[in-house]
C-alpha cells in the first residue's frame, strides 16, 4: 500500500478536515542501469570535488545557489524552512473559482486527499457541494520544502488535489514564431475547412483513457523477457510494502454552526504558529461549538436511557 506523502488538514472557512496526501499518479517508465562493457559491472555515480578530483561525502555536501558565475552563496537546511509557508500541513482553501476556468497548461501532477478517520462528513460535504456548483478550491501547500499552488476538485468519490503551476513558471507562446491572423491570411479555402471539419468528426470519441497504452513500453518488456529467458535469468520478487500509519482521528463537530460562522465572519482558518494559535477567535469558535455539540450530546443520550427529562427532587416543607 502506498504511504502518505504527508498528514495534515484541508481547511475551508472554519472548517478543518483530516486527510492524507497520496499519490495520485504511478510511474511506469523502464529505468537502466550504466554498466562497464568489459565485466558487466555497475558503474557508479560519485561525489567529486572538482578542483582536488577526491570524493566528497555526502555530510560535507552542502546547498548552494550560483548568484554568479563561479560565485556561490550557502544555503543551510533551516534557510529554506523559514521561506516556507506557516501552514505546512495544512492545505488551506483561499477561494473557490470556476473550475472551468483553470487553463490546461496550469496543471501539473495530481494527488489524491484521503480523510482521516471519523473526518468523512467534512470530507464528503465539501466533495458534494464542489461538484453540485462546478467550483474548484484553490489552495496553497507545503510538500517537502516547496510551497505549491494547487486546486482542490471532486472526482468520483474522490477529492484530487492537483499541483498547479505558477504563472512564472510558463512559457508564453507569444515568446515563439507563431502564425499570427485567420484562414484567410493562409489562403485557405471554405471547402478545405469544411473538409477538415468532416474528417475530425469522422474521427470523434468519447474519451475513454482505459483505450490507450504505452505501447513502446510494453513491446520494450518483451524485448526484457527474451533477454531474460535467453540468459537464463529470474527475476526476484517485489517486496510487499508496509501498511500505511493509521490517521489521525478528530473531534465530532456541528458542521451547520461552522459553516454559520464562517460565513457570518468571512473568516478563515488561521495557519498555526506555535503555542499562540489556541488563542485565535477561529480556534475559539470551533471549541466553542464543540462544547455545545457534547453538552447536547450527553443530553440526548440520558433522556434516551431514562425515557424521561430528568426533573430535580421537589422539597417538601418541614
């Protein structure tokens, strides 16, 4: 079973729901390995100083960003931490946009949002309303030591959230030799686009992904196979991987008096820093709520074991 990339919470408004962040995608290429043609041993790749030709060890490999040619400024491990967001793990809703709206380009590698236990009400809530008004949340999250833009959208009985990229991050295609104008300015003629047009229709499908392989890779395995049964060769089994660590469970709340608050107060929910955020009006709110939800809870549950509201003992007069 895959294990979590990591374990936080998806927050919108005041309302936080706990997830793990899975990988959504499977990677299928064929990696080789670079082996010395005289004896079929492994070549290695080494850390080389490159004044001096001597290893380097990987405890005195450090980080360094080239601000100029052969000009290095060191960066320690906690310098790129402290440029990391507050919230690192929490993927924390900012807005809600059409979900139409994202142009293609702008995506880049997808996950999957698994809840935590007892957190599917939270989960299933927000996954249902996205997709009864065709919205996508927008959010913000730390993975590693990268902050990512990214997009929260429901598929199925899933919530993908997908890594988006910056705007800086893209090519404008204004940057090529592109023709510019309209068919005319090609000399291209009404029939031709209408041909055009009856051959793509000709061609038209329903996209059914499950149609398509990576035929170069599977016809590269049976070129591995021959090889192996030529050689005489047997492959070894996979290791079975390891459960993954249970989630974390959270508290039962009143999502309605939530949901309340967050919009009466258009507030969202603070990113934790330190000891200080217990004390934030969000964190208040959502204690709050929680209080009463118990108070009422216990309630429910003794008028249902006595059948009866308990009424206090009256006093009789000495």
């Amino acid at each position: 079973m895959a294990r979590p990339i990591w374990t936080g919470t998806l927050s919108f408004g005041l309302l936080n729901v706990p997830v793990s962040l899975m990988p959504g995608e499977r990677r299928v290429d064929l990696s080789f390995r670079m082996l010395d043609s005289r004896d079929n041993k492994p070549v290695r790749y080494e850390r080389v100083n490159a004044e001096t030709g001597e290893e380097v060890p990987w405890k005195d490999v450090v980080k360094a960003f080239e601000y100029d040619k052969g000009s290095y400024v060191v960066l320690e491990q906690d310098d790129i931490k402290s440029a990391a967001s507050d919230s690192r793990e929490t993927v924390e809703v900012e807005s809600f946009i059409d979900a139409a709206a994202i142009p293609p380009q702008y995506y880049e590698k997808p996950y999957i949002l698994v809840p935590g236990k007892k957190a599917e009400k939270g989960y299933v809530l927000l996954r249902e309303t996205l997709r009864d008004i065709g919205r996508a949340g927008i959010a913000r999250v730390v993975v590693r030591t990268r902050e990512y833009l990214c997009a929260v959208l429901p598929q199925g009985d899933a919530l993908v959230l997908m890594l988006l990229r910056y705007p800086q991050e893209l090519v404008d295609p204004a940057d090529y030799r592109l023709p510019e104008g309209d068919a005319g300015d090609y000399r291209i003629s009404t029939k031709e686009r209408e041909m055009a047009r009856q051959l793509i229709d000709s061609m038209a499908s329903d996209w059914d992904p499950t149609g398509y392989r990576d035929e170069f890779r599977d016809r590269l395995e049976k070129v591995i196979r021959a090889r192996m049964k030529s050689q005489g060769v047997v492959a070894k089994p996979d290791d079975d991987d390891h459960d993954a660590p249970a989630d974390a469970a959270t508290n039962v709340v009143d999502f309605m008096a939530l949901l309340q608050e967050s919009i009466s107060s258009k507030r969202r929910t603070p990113a934790k820093t330190g000891g200080k955020a217990a004390g934030t009006p969000a964190k208040k709110a959502v204690k709050k709520v929680a209080k009463k939800t118990a108070k009422k809870t216990a309630a429910k549950s003794a008028k249902k074991k006595t059948g009866k509201a308990t009424k206090a003992p009256s006093r009789k007069a000495g």
